[in-house]
C-alpha cells in the first residue's frame, strides 16, 4: 500500500472545506483515511486557514508518503517545507 497525503473534500456547495488527510492513493477521494493531518478553508471572511500539524507531515513524508501538488502548494503558502 502506497499512502498519499491530499485533500478530502467536505462542505456545500460553494462553500468547501476540506482536511489534509493520509490515504492508499489508490482510495476514492471520500475514502477511507488512515491519518488526519490538518485541514484548509479556502472560503474564510478574512483569510484563508491553514492548519496542519508538521511533526505528523514529515515523519509521513519519511515513512514514504506521496503529497499531492496541491497540498504541496498549501503547505507552501505557509513556509514550510518538506
């Protein structure tokens, strides 16, 4: 099994919200999830949230983790790195 750290997607319509979660990249995008990471409101009144916890991230990403290009560039956006 090859786990992937991405977006899960949950909300209404025109107001998404999602969680940055570990999957088997080969799971529906609504799967099941191993780990729950953090999560991301793109619509907010004042800003964008971002909230992640980086000590799970990394040590996912050096057991081998794939993360999704999206949740690359949210990560990005509050400077941090992999």
């Amino acid at each position: 099994m090859s786990a992937a750290i991405r977006l899960k997607k949950f909300g209404t319509k025109k107001r998404p919200y999602y969680r940055i979660v570990v999957m088997d990249k080969r799971s529906a995008r609504n799967g099941k999830t191993i780990e729950e990471l953090g999560f991301y409101h793109p619509i907010d009144a004042e800003e964008q949230q971002i909230s992640f916890d980086a000590d799970k991230m990394r040590s996912w990403v050096q057991n081998g983790a794939i993360v999704s290009d999206t949740v690359r560039s949210i990560l990005n956006r509050k400077n941090f790195s992999l």
